[in-house]
C-alpha cells in the first residue's frame, strides 16, 4: 500500500467521523474527492507544516469549499494544527467550519463556500509567482458543479491567454450537483474538449487510482506554455454503499451504523 | 500650465508611487482608454486589461494580494461593485487584502448613458462590506488628500471617482492630519457634503453668505466607520444637518450620518439630500439630473429657505 492510499484510509475515518458527529453534509463531496486531495498532499504538494508561509510552497486552494473537512483532516494529520480541532467541525466558535476558511488556520490559503471563485483567485497568485520568478505551482481543485459558473470560465480564458503553465486545475467529476446529475441540469459533456479549446493542456484520469493520479500530477508540473486541467472521474460518496452515485449524498450525514462499519472496515 | 484632471492626477500618483513600489499592480475591466496608457507603457508586468470580466478582476486582484502585492483595479461604478460584489465580498474583504478598488463615473457623471451607467447605489453595497474604506473626492486636491491615506491603509478600499474631470474646488492641499474638511463654521444649519457635488454645496453656501446668514459647510471625502467619534462629535455641534450626496438617498453618505446620529443620546435632526429613486428612468446630462433630484444649488437654497423659515 502507498502512502498516499495509508493517508487515504486515515482521512476517510477522520471525515466520516468529523461528518457524522457534527450531523454536517457533503458526505458525496468529500468522498469522491478524499484520494484527489491525499495523493496531493503526500506526493506533489511542496507545502511544509513547520514552513507553512514559506514563499517557495505550492498554493493549493479548495475552490469547492464545501469538501473543507477532507482538508482540515488533511492538514491536522499533516501537523499544521492539533489534530483534537476536529472534534471541533462546525462547533460554536471553533476554527474549522463546514466550508473550508483561512481566518487562524495555518496550511488553507483561501476561505471558499461560494462556486466560482478559487480559479481566479489562484490566477493572481500565479501571476505573482511569476513576476517573482517562483517555481512553485499553483493548484486549484474545483467540483463539476462548479463548471456551471460564469466566473471559472473567465478565469479559464485569462490563464490561457497569459500562458499560465504554473497553474494546475483538478476537476472531481463525481457527475452530481446539489439538485440532480450534471448531464441533467447543465450538460458538461465533453468537458475535456471544452477545456482544451479554451487552451489548457487536459489529462483526464481515474480519480481514485492513486497510481494514476501521481503520474498525472507529475506530468501536469512539466507542462511548458500551457495552463493544465486534471478531470478526475469520481465517485460521489465513495465508500458508503448507500451514498455511492447517490444526490442524498450531497446532504445526508453518515449515519451511525456506516460511520461503525467504515471504521471497522478500516480496523 | 492647465491643471490636470482628476483620473490623470490619479495615474501620475499611481505611476510615481509604482517607481517606488515594485510590488504595485494595475488591474482594468478593459476601461481606461486615453488615460491608462502612461501606467502601461512604464510598468509592462504590472499592467493587465482583464477583459470584460470583473468577476474574474476581483478575485485575481485578491490572488495577487496575497501574495503580498498592492493591487488596484480600475473600471466604470456599477461594473466595479455590483458585477462582483461577491467576489469582493469574499475574497477581497472577508481576507482584509489590500485592494483598491478605483471606479470612475460614480454618482450622475455618465448621466446621458442612461441607468446601466449611473453609479448611485455603490457607496451602499460597499459599505456595508467588512475591513472597507471609501474615499470619494470632490476635486484634484481632495484625490491627493486620498490618495495618500490609500497608500498607507492596507485593508480593503473603494475610491470612487466621477467624470475624472472635475474642475478644482480648493485652492491648495488639504492637510493629511484631518479627516474632515471645514469650509464654513457650523451653524444652525450645517450642509454635510461627499464628492464632486461639492461644487453646488459651496455656491449654495456663498448665496446665502452674501444675505448675511451663516450655512456651516464640511466636506467628508471618507467614508468609514473609524471616523465615527469624530462626525458624532461634529453631529453634537448643531440641530440639524443636510447631507448632499450623488448617490441614492438610501445606504449612502446620508445613511452612514443619520446611523451615527441614530447611536447619540440627544441626535441632530438628519435631512438627506441625493437621488430619488422614483427618478431613475431620468436621463440627461449631470446638471439636468442633479437638478431632477434636487441636489443641484437652486434646490439646496430653496430646502435651506424653507427650513430658515420653520426656525
């Protein structure tokens, strides 16, 4: 087993947990994201703990906010804060709110809830880096829901324009919004196409093979003149069978019995 | 040698303080023809026309703010705030970056345009944002008294600029070490006055001047809340206060004095002058529309008479 699929099984026990106890949603999103956001951290980000302003780190934004607790798992299990603040997801007053927020937290770069604005964000950090001439990357992770705003597409046409090969994008395509299946709603189909015609460079992989996952990252940071997408295929509510490709999904907590046979499962 | 206009004094102002900044960005909505060019042509990598995307303006300007940069954008009111007032909400404010939002044609400037282009509900919904300052200069004198306290606020801010045009007002610079500018002693009535519709204040003050009766006049060019004790301490000097605004008569400059006066134990009485929002199919140039709304001097001497009058 890698270290990124070890890291993996950690995080799903923490957020299930973190899920459950705080009665929170987006389950579905967390899930089908939880391997995306481990092999990044234990494989391609250069972000340290002990460094966590360090000018030379990649910036690594969670532009769909709404999956913060696979990140706050991530970063406590990382070392960037007492891994006891979980306990404290969506409590009165705690640091670690059900949509992912930068405000005392060491590690989170951006506080994102609403869809649409993580790409531009990481634009001008991207510009800056290199007018600094900083050979760090960008990455933004965004939902497909999120392809459904205006603002990502804006922000799309201007990094291609400016050659923004230090960006990477992620898509977890776990092919469900909040009221329905995207094919449904606004059909993204073929989203790969639509990315490469707007000028980025566009892999599209399995995103919960780890393997396959790695190898794109690194393939990703090799890019030369163009900006680069990553369309992970997922699964909404991976690993719970009565979530699996499911919209109740995106709003029903675990419940007790799942959250007992995920840690089982894991035991 | 002519005096320079409002927006080419803010791009000389902006262009000399990029020579010693190295970290100062210029960001535009694809506005700024025949004005920005001098900023572009001297600092190539710190200049970009974002296109018509002031969703995407506003978050790269926080991206770039971030890391560590001052950042300004520029476009026309109602695109600068309205278009993304989200993103400035989440991105610019909720993370206190030090953005500066510059807007031309704020208030009735771009009257002719019709209602798309009249700036008159800007102050209020950048108002009510978190960590914002507003700045909203009358003339040239009042921009540099600005734009100094901009360069050193590092917070969020929104400069609100009108036709960039504005014939000067003051006869020298404003001191630095005050916040409000006192024209006329205060007096039984006294005009509050925000932005470029200054012009009408003064000569509407001058009328009743040369009768022999004092109007108190102040120019408040900030709006902030960290202003508060000083305009209360204003507010306890008289009995009743007209604020002037080019701005609708609800959230702006009128509403920032009358939620002040609101917190005192013995308040003023607050007459709100701005646009009426009954007229906003109004269209005409600047003067036919600040005198559709009664803001323009006639319509502030005959509201002063008439309450000379009840006194």
């Amino acid at each position: 087993m890698s270290k990124s699929q070890t890291l993996a099984i950690q995080l799903k026990k923490d957020v299930v947990n973190m899920l459950n106890r705080a009665q929170a949603s987006h389950t579905g999103g967390c899930l089908s994201c939880l391997d995306i956001v481990s092999v990044l951290y234990q494989e391609i980000l250069n972000i340290k703990p002990n460094k966590p302003k360090s000018p030379n780190r990649d910036r690594f934004i969670l532009s769909k906010g709404h999956t913060g607790a696979v990140v706050f798992a991530t970063l406590a299990n990382k070392g960037f804060f007492p891994k006891s603040w979980l306990d404290t997801f969506c409590e009165n007053e705690s640091k670690i709110p059900g949509h992912i927020d930068s405000h005392g937290i060491l590690g989170v770069e951006l506080s994102t809830g609403s869809l649409g604005h993580g790409l531009s964000v990481g634009v001008g950090m991207a510009i800056s880096l290199k007018y600094r001439k900083t050979k760090a990357n960008v990455i933004i992770l965004l939902s497909d829901g999120e392809m459904n705003t205006g603002s990502t597409w804006e922000a799309v046409m201007f990094a291609s324009h400016h050659k923004l090969n230090n960006i990477i994008s992620v898509v977890d395509k776990n092919k469900i919004q909040s009221f329905g299946r995207t094919k449904e709603i606004i059909d993204l189909d073929p989203l790969g196409r639509k990315w490469k015609s707007f000028g980025w460079k566009v892999y599209e992989v399995d995103g919960h093979n780890h393997k396959k996952l790695k190898e794109t990252f690194l393939r990703a940071k090799k890019s030369r003149t163009k900006p680069v997408v990553i369309i992970c295929d997922t699964v909404k509510g991976k690993g719970i069978k009565d979530m699996e490709d499911k919209l109740i999904s995106h709003y029903r907590p675990p419940t007790d019995e799942e959250t007992k046979t995920i840690m089982e499962e894991i035991k | 040698m002519k005096n320079p206009s409002l927006r080419d004094r803010f791009v000389s102002r902006l262009i000399e303080y990029s020579k010693k900044n190295k970290n100062l960005f210029l960001l535009t909505g694809d506005l700024g023809f025949s004005v920005l060019e001098p900023f572009r042509e001297e600092n190539p990598k710190r200049f970009f026309n974002m296109g018509v995307s002031e969703q995407n303006m506003m978050g790269v300007a926080a991206g770039l703010s971030l890391e560590g940069n001052k950042v300004f954008t520029y476009s026309i009111a109602n695109f600068a705030t309205s278009r993304c007032h989200e993103q400035i909400r989440n991105d610019i404010c909720y993370h206190d970056l030090d953005v500066t939002i510059v807007a031309t044609g704020g208030g009735l400037a771009y009257g002719a345009h019709g209602y798309t282009h009249h700036g008159i509900e800007d102050i209020a919904i950048m108002r009510c944002l978190p960590n914002m300052t507003i700045y909203v200069p009358s003339d040239r004198f009042e921009l540099d008294f600005c734009f100094d306290k901009i360069l050193q606020n590092k917070g969020p801010k929104y400069l609100r600029l009108a036709r960039g045009k504005e014939s000067d007002i003051y006869q020298k610079p404003i001191p630095e070490n005050i916040d409000i500018v006192e024209i006329e002693k205060c007096s039984e009535i006294t005009l509050l006055v925000c932005g470029p519709i200054l012009d009408q204040a003064i000569e509407c003050s001058k009328h009743f001047k040369n009768k022999g009766i004092n109007i108190g006049l102040y120019s408040l060019p900030i709006i902030s809340q960290s202003l508060s004790l000083k305009i209360k301490r204003l507010l306890g000097r008289s009995s009743i206060f007209m604020t002037v605004e080019e701005h609708k008569n609800i959230g702006g400059f009128g509403s920032f004095i009358s939620e002040l006066a609101i917190g005192m134990s013995r308040p003023p009485r607050i007459i709100s002058c701005g646009v009426s929002p009954k007229n906003i199919n109004s269209i005409g140039n600047q003067e036919h529309l600040r005198k559709i709304n009664k803001i323009d001097k006639s319509a502030l001497i005959k509201t002063i008479s008439k309450l000379l009058r009840t006194l």
